[in-house]
C-alpha cells in the first residue's frame, strides 16, 4: 500500500495566478498562491508590516 495518494492534477501558473485574484477578490489583503508555497509562506514579514 502506498503511503500518498497519487497527485490528480498539476497546476500551471496562469492557474495560480487565477487563485490569486480570486482571493484578493474575496478581500484577502495578501495571497501567496504559486507551486511549493504553503500557508505560512511569508506570514512573519507580512503581518510585521500591518502590525506596526
């Protein structure tokens, strides 16, 4: 038995470019949205510049 599931689809950056409209489009002030980014990418520079 395997231990991943097999990947479905990859996606080109157009497409992430696509999810980041989407979600500054939805009012998020900041998308990190590219291959190999995962959700803390960036987080500290970015919240030490709103937080100040």
């Amino acid at each position: 038995m395997e231990a991943q599931l097999p990947v479905q689809k990859y996606y080109s950056p157009e497409e992430f470019q696509t999810f980041k409209e989407f979600g500054k489009k939805l009012g998020f002030i900041y998308v990190a949205a590219a291959p190999l980014v995962r959700s803390s990418f960036n987080a500290i520079e970015f919240s030490n510049k709103f937080i100040r």
